[in-house]
C-alpha cells in the first residue's frame, strides 16, 4: 500500500506536468483497515498520517470518510481536515447538533463546468465502529441525506458526482432509487471493476483495493449535466460476443459427435443473441464520441513505475516498512 502511496503521488504529478486537469478523490476507508482495529495504535496512527500527508501532496479536491476511518474515533479526523485534507460526508452527523461533521460536499468547478462531489458512508456501522464514535457521531440514512444535499445543490452545481463507501449492493440501491447521479466512485467492497456497471443514467465504478489501482474517469462535457455515454461500451460488447463465439463452438463441435436438435436450437439462440449485440455494437459506436462522453480505466500501480522521492522518504523516516 505504501509503495503503491509514493507511486500514486507520482503518477498524479505527472499527468499534471502533462498539463492534463486531474482531480484527485478518494472514496474512503483510506487510513485504517480491518486488521488495524486492535494494532497498536500509536503506529497505526503514524501511518494514517502520512497517508493524510502524502495525499495533501496530491492537491485532492475531496476524501470521502469511509467507516473504517473512524476505528479509532472522529478526532484524528478532524486534526487532518483543519491542516487541509478535504474531507466530506453527508451522512456522518454530530449527535447533539445534529448537523454534518465535515462538510457534505465540495464544488470544483473545470472549464465552467460546476461538478460537486458528496460523500456517503454506509449505516449502519459495524458494531465495532459505533463504538469507537459513540457519543461523537452518529450515522444517517445515506439516502435521505443524498436527497437533501441534492436539492441544497439545485442551482450551485452541474454534475453531481458520489464518493461511496457504502458498498456495492447501497450503491445498487441508490442508483435505483435517486435519479440524477451519473457517476457512483464507489468503495469499501474493492471491487475490481474493469467496465463501469449501469443502472438506469447511473455509472458505477470501483477501484479494486490496497491502492493496487488507480481509477481514471476521463470526462468529456458537451453540456451540463447527465446523460453521459460509456466510450468504451462498444469494446465492453465486444468481449461479450467473444463470450458466445466460444460458446458456439462448444456447442458445435459437440452436435458433431452427438447430432440433435435440441444443439441446433441452442446454437440458432446464441447467434440471434450475437447479432442482437452486433446491432448494439453498431449504435454504441455511433453514440459514444457524442454528447456527453467518459472512459473509465484502471492503471496499475505496479513496481515498475516512478515513485515520488519526497513521499517515500517520509516512509522511511518514519520507518513503516510493512503495509
């Protein structure tokens, strides 16, 4: 993870002195994992803080707080985001004022295009989170609390983006259930999503986990606002008809030793399945350069690539050597 840190950092600066307009975010459980619950804390919390450190490094515009950021309460939180970590969640609400701890969103705004970015973490918490935050924070329904920021948000933005931390099935959910959102950054599953998942005008992504990938979504805006097409559906169709060319050969190399009517059926289904995606095929490549457009990639963050100097003497000096 460590090492994947100081070649993010790297990476990121690069495509900058490219002169490409990068936005970091990350989409949560970025300081703690599972196995830290109970690890000595004091280096448990070096670490997350030079994780806060090097993503400040990064210039993001926002990290979402996941829930298992808070295994060892709100306040190193809060230390983080007063030295200028972005920190945002809509949903994660002082209990006595009953108001977001960090703020719900931020708005960036890229050639005139106001895109916000709100941040959900899932409810409820995992009974070993709650009471790390108890009687600190409390967590709403992320739905309610999406709903709210949206209509807040009427007017100041033109594209409203969410850093999950929900989970794959809520964010399944949320994509059926509040219309308007065209990208879900999703997290905590690690998911390694190669081609975005559509769910109604809804794209949902994942990044994999341990910081092995970064996930890119180039945006190409011919207007504000949703619907967005995927550039690489068409190749996304491709691999499925691959999918029944093989499945096809199967079947007639076994109607070859065993003739019957019942293979010619299932061969004829496949084909009328096959052209079907041929015809999408053909529509999606018309339609994916137009309008609206995106392309989600995942890089590797393998060993091969530059890491940033500065980030990993700050691994040394503080001499975490294990992830």
């Amino acid at each position: 993870m460590l090492g994947g840190l100081a070649r993010r950092v790297a990476l990121v600066k690069k495509l900058r002195a490219d002169g490409q307009s990068v936005m970091v975010v990350d989409s949560g459980d970025l300081f703690f994992d599972r196995t830290q619950a109970q690890a000595d804390v004091k280096k448990t919390l070096t670490k997350a803080r030079l994780i806060a450190q090097a993503y400040k490094e990064m210039g993001p515009v926002a990290v979402n707080v996941g829930d298992r950021d808070l295994y060892h309460g709100v306040d190193f939180l809060k230390q983080e985001a007063a030295q200028g970590l972005p920190l945002i969640s809509a949903n994660l609400v002082d209990p006595v004022r009953k108001t977001p701890i960090f703020s719900p969103y931020v708005i960036h705004e890229v050639s005139g295009i106001r895109i916000a970015f709100v941040g959900l973490l899932k409810s409820p918490l995992p009974p070993s989170i709650a009471k790390a935050v108890e009687g600190e924070a409390v967590v709403e329904d992320p739905i309610e609390s999406v709903r709210k920021v949206m209509d807040e948000l009427k007017g100041k933005a033109d594209l409203i983006i969410i850093l999950s931390d929900l989970g794959w099935h809520q964010d399944l959910n949320l994509a059926k259930t509040v219309a308007g959102i065209p990208f879900i950054l999703g997290g905590h599953d690690g998911r390694y999503v190669k081609y975005p998942y559509q769910e109604g005008g809804t794209f949902i992504v994942q990044s994999y986990q341990k910081g092995m990938y970064v996930g890119k979504l180039a945006l190409t805006v011919d207007k504000a606002g949703p619907p967005f097409q995927d550039e690489r559906r068409p190749e996304r169709i491709q691999e499925e008809i691959r999918k029944l060319d093989r499945r096809i050969r199967a079947l007639q190399r076994a109607h070859e030793r065993n003739p019957s009517s019942h293979t010619e059926r299932q061969i004829e289904g496949i084909n009328q399945e096959k052209a079907a995606l041929l015809e999408e095929m053909r529509q999606a490549g018309k339609e994916a350069s137009r309008g609206n457009h995106f392309r989600w990639s995942l890089e590797p963050l393998s060993a091969s690539l530059p890491e940033d100097a500065e980030v990993r003497s700050l691994i040394e000096a503080a001499g975490i050597t294990g992830d």
